[in-house]
C-alpha cells in the first residue's frame, strides 16, 4: 500500500532539538555532493520526535536524527541520518518514495531504573506534577512515572537492526500553555540511498502552536559486542550538546511530492533553483524560528 496523491497531512505534536554534532562525524552520514554548514569542527543537528495522531498511513510515532545541517544554494536543511517509525507503511512510503534512511523503530516508556541500567536520565522538575507528554491528554503512566522514553531500532532485515536500544529520551511534562501560532516553511533534502540513488528535494509547510522547553536529556547505552563499528550506532549524532528544544503543538504539516534536486554549481541550476527559492519561502529552521524571536 503505498500514499495518496500529495499533498500528504500529518496532525500531532513534536519536539525538535538541535544539537552540536562533530563535522566529521556527520559526514559519515551525509552525500560528498553537499557542503556542510560548520564551525570550529561542528554543524547543527539533533533530533525531531513527533506523535501523528492523523496522517496517508494512520496514527505513527516517528523520530529523525538529524546529522548536520547541508547547503545547497539558495536552501540550508538538516539533513537526516536515520528515520524511526513505528509503522510499516511510513518506513515503506519513506524508503522507496522519499530516499529517506527510514526504519522500523520501537517507542515505549521505560522505569527510570531501567533507564538508568544504560545510562542515567533522571526524573526532573520539569516532569513533576505535569503529566507525560509522551501519553494522550498528558496522562501519566504508574509504571514509568519518570518518562523516559526508549527507543529500539526494531528494523531486522539486512542487518539494519540494533540489539540495544537507540537511545533514551528524557521527556518534558505535558502541562503548558500554548505558545504562538505560527506558520513554517520548511524545504527538506533526501535521497541518495541504495533505494533511491538520486538526491531530492520536497516542501513541508507547518502550521503549529511554538514553546520553547527545556533541551532534553539523551542517553546513548553502550553499543552490544560486534555492533560497535555499526553504521546503525547514532551515538555520535544523537550524544551531541543540546542547544534548544522547540515543541510544536497542535501541528498540521503539508509535505509535498519530492522532485529532482539540482545541485548548485551544475548547468541546470541556474533554471531549476531559482525557480524553486521564488516559488517558495525557502529557510532553514534556525533561519525560520530566528526571524520570529
């Protein structure tokens, strides 16, 4: 089964961090095509987590480690170096439709002693009292009243998976108030997988209530014996210093249908990309969240 016709909706609500992530370290993840935004040593990266309660293949969760961001002029994006969702479809639809690095991943909320046995991520205030953002309704759960939410790379096939988990993810509480409702237009770089060769672009348009949280804690467990050197292990891009956390709530994004890339420098750019930078406002996220602060 694969998605209707584009535009595609997906409704829910995320959490975007952005991360110090080590230059060379992103490289590992990120086509030679594209020049790395970097300073001293470092690009931006992190992480998005998202809950879909609405979208082409029902209700998913998914999370995009982000391995730096890339330039190609006149558009800057983060660029993603593995894509988690707990649903077939979306891993199917973002393999072979999209060239995303998608796999099958596995959520759930753990104790805080379980999360401890791979790696402190202590309950905090900003937890306490106001519910877990992770459940419906901001419920909170009696077997994992820390919130830490676990993540398994759950995609078995052709030696994709990991036995460890991904990482743990310290959640913030659920209970704030709505931020300001704003409108982000966000172009998004993919491609040159096994399955999908060629690089491509496509547009996510967001409409979204914005709140700033605190950075969220991370733990990477030590990777299992002889999966050390896996290019499944994201502990380099996912152990980065956190910068900022932005939650987006009540989030309606529009993604369109991906299209060829032209890399900039090559004899069709000067017809394609401009085309495309007047045809849409094109910014990165910093670019985006800065020009409201």
């Amino acid at each position: 089964m694969v998605y209707k016709e584009a535009p595609w909706i997906f409704k829910g609500k995320a959490l975007y961090q952005l991360q110090l992530v080590k230059s060379d370290e992103a490289r590992k993840y990120i086509p030679d095509n594209f020049k790395l935004v970097e300073l001293f040593g470092y690009t931006l990266g992190g992480f998005y987590l998202a809950r879909y309660e609405d979208s082409p293949a029902g209700s998913f969760d998914e999370m995009v480690a982000m391995a730096g961001l890339v330039w190609n002029p006149p558009t800057s994006c983060a660029w993603a170096a593995r894509v988690f969702v707990n649903n077939r479809e979306a891993r199917d639809h973002g393999v072979h439709h999209v060239g995303l690095p998608s796999r099958l991943g596995a959520f759930s909320l753990v104790p805080a002693a379980a999360a401890a046995a791979a790696g402190p991520v202590p309950a905090t205030e900003r937890r306490g009292g106001g519910g877990n953002w992770w459940l419906p309704g901001g419920k909170q759960s009696a077997a994992a009243p820390a919130g830490v939410l676990e993540l398994r790379n759950a995609d078995t096939g052709r030696g994709r998976g990991l036995s460890t988990p991904v990482c743990l993810v310290e959640l913030p509480a659920a209970q704030r108030a709505l931020g300001p409702r704003i409108t982000l237009s966000l172009p998004s770089f993919s491609g040159g997988t096994p399955e999908v060769p060629g690089l491509l672009r496509y547009a996510c348009d967001l409409t979204t209530n914005v709140g700033l949280v605190a950075p969220l804690r991370v733990s990477v467990p030590q990777p299992a014996r002889g999966e050390e050197d896996s290019p499944e292990q994201l502990g380099a891009v996912l152990g980065g210093r956190p910068l900022l956390c932005i939650e987006f709530a009540q989030m309606e994004m529009r993604v369109e249908e991906p299209e060829a890339l032209v890399l900039a420098g090559t004899s069709e750019a000067g017809a394609t990309s401009s085309g495309w930078a007047t045809a849409r406002t094109t910014a990165s996220m910093t670019a985006a969240w800065g020009s409201r602060s």
